[in-house]
C-alpha cells in the first residue's frame, strides 16, 4: 500500500485519494473518457454561460447587465488568489508523490513539476463562475452549482488533486464570488447606464424600454 503521511497533506484525503483512484481505475473505459472531458469541459462550459447571461442582459436593466459583466471578473480574482496560494504551499500533485502506479494509473497525464496541487484551480474557478451565474440567475445557478460538484469530483477521479484541494479551491471560489459580486454589480451599474447611452453603447444594449434603472444595493437575481 503507498504511503500517506505527506507533508502538508492530511492522511485522510491522502487515502481517499488512494481509495477514489483504484475505483476509477475500474470503471468503463468510456466512462473514464467522460470524466477526463468533463474536467476541463465543464470549464469551458461555465465560461459559454457566463457569456449567453451576458447577452440576455442587453434587454434587461443597467443592474442585470453589471452583474453579467463583474461576474467573470470575481472568476478572474477567485483563480488570482488560489495561484497565489499554491506559490505558498508549493504542494506536489498526488500521482507525483504517492505511488499510485501500484494500484492503477491515473485516469488523466500527471501535470508537470511545479505545476502545484493545492488548491484546485479548476474547483476554484468552478465555485465562483457557479455562485457568480447564481447571482445573474438562480435556475441557471442550480444547473451551475451541480456541475461545478461535477468538476470538482472530476479532478480526484482522473487522478490529479487530493480531495482537500478541490475542497479548498471550492470554498475559496464561492466565497470570493459570493463577497465580490454583490459588492461590485451595484458600483458598476451607473457606469453601465451611462456607457448604453455613449456612441457606441448598443454592444451592452438598452434595457427596458421604459423606467430608469436607478443604482441600487439590492440586487436581483433572475430566473
């Protein structure tokens, strides 16, 4: 049995890592293809929606349209803080430190030295886009938060993160978001009102054809 006493790595997620590889490595080959597409397709998932709430909120008031735009940026902050984290620990990728080769090989290709494991960055990048496509709206939000689950769990399956990274890159993406977003949509929503009046304005729409969108420290989130 590999050894789980790492440094900087709780025992337990370290055996649970053990316990989630040897299990993945006894799922159906397309199965595995699946999780290994879905780690970084669910990514690029978030991103499409973050983009689709953008242009729904052309035709929606000045608040709906800067919460679709601080969004990506809470995303962009999120990751700014879990890469600053892992320059901290410095902690290796599991199917570099523990002898995972003993039990099966991994799901997904080890990341190369230096490319650190704690945290996640893609769990990181999935809890913000999840709570910041919450905030813009709240059915998306719920497809969202299940699929940011989804990628988190896939980072273990393939093989490439102990269970606390994805964890941690969780926490830290939804918290930031969950601070940032409402925090910023209301600051930028004047500006937003103001540039769909400059020449030029029309790529960020016009909102509602009647009312004034006037700045708020409430914000709604749609369905």
């Amino acid at each position: 049995m590999p050894r789980t006493d790492i440094p900087d790595v709780p025992d337990v997620s370290a055996g649970w890592y053990l316990d989630v590889v040897a299990a993945a490595a006894r799922l159906p080959g397309w199965v595995q293809l699946a999780f290994e597409f879905a780690t970084d397709g669910v990514v690029v998932g978030f991103a499409l929606a973050l983009v689709l709430l953008a242009v729904r909120a052309r035709h929606r008031p000045g608040i709906a349209m800067a919460t679709a735009l601080v969004g990506p940026v809470c995303v962009l902050l999120a990751y700014v803080i879990s890469e600053a984290i892992k320059g901290v620990f410095r902690v290796d990728r599991p199917c570099r430190t523990l002898d995972v080769a003993t039990i099966a090989p991994t799901i997904a290709h080890c990341p190369e030295l230096g490319d650190w494991s704690f945290p996640s960055n893609h769990a990181t990048i999935a809890g913000a886009a999840a709570v910041a496509i919450w905030w813009s709206s709240s059915r998306w939000g719920s497809v969202a938060a299940a699929a940011a689950l989804l990628a988190a769990a896939s980072r273990v399956i393939v093989g490439v993160h102990y269970p606390h990274d994805v964890l941690v890159g969780l926490t830290i993406g939804a918290v930031t978001a969950s601070a940032l977003v409402p925090l910023l949509a209301p600051m930028a929503s004047p500006l937003v009102q103001r540039l769909r009046g400059a020449p030029g304005g029309g790529v960020l729409g016009r909102g509602p054809a009647t009312g004034v969108d006037a700045p708020t420290v409430r914000l709604p989130r749609h369905r």
